[in-house]
C-alpha cells in the first residue's frame, strides 16, 4: 500500500478472498439443501457414480471399464475419470475424491474466470461481477458437487481464455485438447483456435498440438469399441454426422430439424443462467470484433455451440441435465460478457492506448453490480432445491437398489440394467447394459425396437433384471421371463428417468442348477 492506495498485489488477494468466501457460501447453501432434502451427502446423477465405478476399477488394476477385467471406452470425459483413479489411488474415498476434486475445479474457474476478463480489458469491478458470476451461477456451483466433469472442462477453458488473450497460443491449444478430454463439446474450440491462428500452417500447427493430447484417447476408443468417440456417444446419438456414422436413419433430417430447437433451448438456457446474460454477451461479442481482440473467434463459439451439437451429434439439448452438456461454455461467457460490462475500450485499441481501461461512474455501476448480484442470488435457492432433489432421487432409488444387489444376489450374478452407475458401484457385479453405453453388443438390438431389446435379454441370459419398466413395457411384461422381486417409487422425481425402478429374477436364475438354455440353444429347444 501507497500513500493509501492499495497496491496491485494487495487488491488481487482482496478480490480472490471475496471469491473464496463466495464460493464457500454458494457451497454452504447446496450441502444444507443436501442434507435437507436427501439427509445424506451424494451425487445429483446416475453418471457421477459411473465415474466412480470406472475410476475405482482402474485405480485397483482392473482396467478402464464397468466391468472388471473388461476394458471399455465409457466415458464421454476420460479425463475427470482419470483424475478420480488418480485421487482414488492415493488413498481417498470416491465420494471424497469427487467432491474435492469438483471444488478444487470450481474454485479455480472462478479464479481464471476473474484473471481472463481483466486481461480482455475490463475494469476491476466489471471483473470481480465476472468471477463472481462463476461463483454464483447455479449450473456451475451444481458442477462442483455433482461428480461429473463440469468443473474440470470449466476450468480447463478457463484457462484457455486467459492463454489466448495473454497470446500464448500453444498453451491455449493444450489447454483446450485437454479441455475436450473433459467434455468432447469443447471440440469446437480446438477448430476456432485454428481458425484465429489466421494462417493455414499456423491453424494446422495448433490443431495439430490439440489433436496430439487426444491422440491416447482415441486410440482406446479404436481398441475397445472401433469407434473414435467413445461408446456412450455412439449408444446416445439420434443423428446429425454421427448417426450417419452409426448407420442411423434419417440422420442428417434429424440433425437440420433440431438446430433451431437447440438455438432456442440454448438462449432460453442463458436468461435462465442470468436474465442479463444474452443482452453482455451481444454486446461484447461486438466489443471484441470491434477491437479485434485475440478472443473474438473463440467467442464465436457462444452461438455456434448449439449449432454444432445439432449437425454433429444431437442428443439432448443444451439444457439437458443442468446443462452439463453446455456449462463448459460459461467462462467464457462471463468474460465476454465483461467486456461488455465495462463500457471501455478494450486493450489494444488505438485510442485508448494499449492498457487503457475504464468504467461507468461508480454510483452507476455500484447499482448495477448490485442488480446483477442479485439476479444471481435469486437463482441460487432454486438451483441448491434442486441438487438436493437429485441426490435424494438417486440415493433412494439407484443407490438403494445397488445395495440390495449387493446384499441379495451371489458374487457371480450377472445383472441386466439400464442405469449403471450406482448399480454397479454399490452392486459389484457383472453387468449388461441394455441402453448400450458398457455393453456395445446391444445396439443392433436397441436400433430394432422393444421386441430387440427382449431378444437380447434372451440371448444374454442375465440372472437378474433391473429397470424402468415403462421404458421396456414388452420386456416387463414377459412373466415367462421374469418375476417381480422388489421395487422403489419415488414420491418426488426430479432427476430419474422413471418414477419406479423394478428388479426382476429371470427364468435363467430361477431354474439353477439345471438351467433353461439360453441363446441359440433356447431356440433349438423350443422347436
């Protein structure tokens, strides 16, 4: 501090103290809604515990897959995954692992998020509002908690905005084929940053150095599957490049009708986030292109996103799942929308000089900042009620029955699911995936209706059956096939994707020893 005023460093520790003790506050009000709603501490998603199925098979040498000794490309975000085994191995609990490891990356989004929109220009407080924004937008605050990749793809691209924007190029390529190893979306950045190279040996080069980082994962999805992407996208798409890829039909009708849907879903999705989130950022798009920032083509990817999953790989929208598929995208969009924010000329402009910054008068730009801070609280009630639905749904129905599987069922059961996360992290055991993300011999029969599924089951012979009977009514219904054993109805469902899970005993099972034939010679019996 000089004369009074407080030095550069000293003002930087005083803004990230604010974020920390934000951050902490954000985190505070999701764990008592937690504890409230779920009276114990989880995962909003089936997916989390399929990290930590896979993580915890790989950390005790039993290979990346779901089930041991099977190695297999399930994760659409192997680097979370790996991250987890790492942690695992070390020593830590999964559920521990998860959870720290998911505010360690949400703590630093916020932190990078805060750095990247004072190096694109704005002001302190537009870019302390930026971080904050980080902090307190529900999506990424459910992200840290979740067990999924948000916070790490979050952080990664937040790294890679602030490369870009202080030009380190090559940095920002690593950072962004990593950032795709966390959430294969973030793809589209890899090709923009190629784009803004502004010369084709310059592009190819970053490209190149993004595509080397996805190389070893590439090549295990080759091995395992056949496929470049890993099986969850294959088993997931409904069209677009990769449904044509798949064989699908109507690929490329599916993947035109849904890029407006998806545009649409995507603005609906950001006034959501913040009511002032689409006006900052078409304001400091143009403020980027306008200066010229280094940042503007990456920023393209703020409207192209929804675009580019349509024609590439439409699934489900942006706003699916909170988001997670599109939450990678928020840093980003914080700090273009600082730029917006500050009302200045951004560096770089000629007539402001090259560090030049300025900000509205500040009895304006108090109110405003207090305006947007309480858009920002005013969803964050809502968004911790919903985490605690979700991991009070899950805890009760998936986990639950994981145990019971656990509990109930022989060592060397083989089990038929159609979640299989918590089910095989808590069941431990042998599992087929009948929606075809671990169990890739089920997708020609997924691709041929109910009546296919059935055949599968009758080919595979699982002793047991575990599923949402209303997404397999015909299969439900074969009381030759299968016999109730229990059941769990939610009161509430918020996340599941049915209202009631059932666990069946299959004819296979009921018959030991001398078992019903199976497969091939099932239908030679019945001749």
């Amino acid at each position: 501090m000089t004369d009074g005023v407080p030095s550069r460093a000293f003002r930087r520790r005083a803004d990230d103290a604010v974020l920390l003790a934000s951050a902490a506050v954000v985190l505070t009000g999701f764990v008592f809604a937690e504890h409230r709603l779920a009276g114990t501490v989880g995962l909003p998603l089936d997916d989390g515990w399929i990290h930590l199925r896979v993580a915890t098979n790989l950390a005790h040498g039993r290979g990346f897959g779901i089930n041991p000794g099977e190695p297999l490309a399930v994760s659409t975000a192997p680097l979370w995954t790996l991250g987890l085994a790492g942690a695992i191995r070390l020593g830590l609990p999964g559920l521990v692992a998860t959870k720290i490891l998911g505010v360690a990356g949400y703590l630093g989004t916020a932190l990078l998020t805060r750095r990247a929109a004072l190096a694109v220009g704005a002001g302190r407080g537009a870019a302390l509002a930026a971080a904050l924004g980080a902090v307190g937008l529900g999506r990424l605050a459910w992200g840290a908690l979740s067990g999924m990749e948000v916070p790490l793809a979050a952080a990664l691209v937040a790294g890679a905005v602030l490369a870009v924007l202080r030009m380190r190029p090559w940095l920002a390529s690593l950072l962004l084929g990593l950032a795709t190893l966390a959430r294969p979306e973030a793809g589209l950045f890899v090709a923009l940053h190629g784009v803004a190279a502004g010369r084709v040996r310059a592009g190819l080069g970053r490209v190149t150095l993004a595509g080397l980082v996805l190389a070893p994962a590439v090549a295990f999805n080759l091995a395992t599957t056949g496929r470049v992407v890993p099986l969850p996208a294959a088993a997931k798409v409904e069209g677009g490049l990769l449904g044509r890829a798949e064989g699908l039909s109507g690929a490329w009708r599916i993947g035109a009708t849904r890029t407006v849907a998806y545009l649409g879903e995507w603005i609906r999705l950001l006034l959501a986030d913040h009511w002032a989130l689409p006006v900052l950022l078409a304001v400091g798009l143009i403020v980027l292109f306008r200066r010229r920032s280094a940042l503007r083509w990456l920023g393209l990817a703020l409207v192209l996103h929804p675009l580019a999953t349509a024609v590439v790989a439409p699934y489900r929208g942006p706003a699916f799942q909170t988001g997670r598929y599109s939450s990678h995208l928020l840093p980003l969009a914080l700090v273009v929308g600082a730029a917006g924010l500050s009302w200045a000329p951004l560096p770089g402009d000629p007539a402001a000089g090259a560090t030049r910054t300025m900000e509205p008068p500040r009895l304006a730009a108090a109110t405003l900042m207090v305006v947007l801070a309480l858009g920002l609280v005013g969803r964050l009630g809502p968004a911790a009620r919903a985490y605690g639905w979700g991991v009070q749904n899950i805890d009760a129905m998936q986990v639950a029955l994981g145990r019971w599987v656990a509990r109930e069922t022989p060592p060397d059961a083989l089990v038929a699911v159609n979640d299989i996360g918590a089910l095989s992290y808590f069941g431990d055991r042998r599992i087929l995936d009948l929606m075809g993300l671990a169990t890739p011999a089920v997708l020609p029969y997924r691709r041929a209706g109910p009546a296919g599924v059935t055949r599968f089951v009758e080919a595979r012979c699982p002793d047991y059956v575990v599923i949402f009977p209303e997404w397999f009514p015909e299969l439900a219904a074969r009381d030759d096939l299968l016999f109730p054993v229990t059941r769990v109805r939610l009161a509430h469902n918020a996340v599941a994707g049915g209202v009631e899970m059932a666990v069946y005993e299959t004819v296979w099972r009921r018959e030991r020893p001398g078992r019903r034939p199976c497969g091939e010679t099932l239908a030679q019996a019945q001749r």
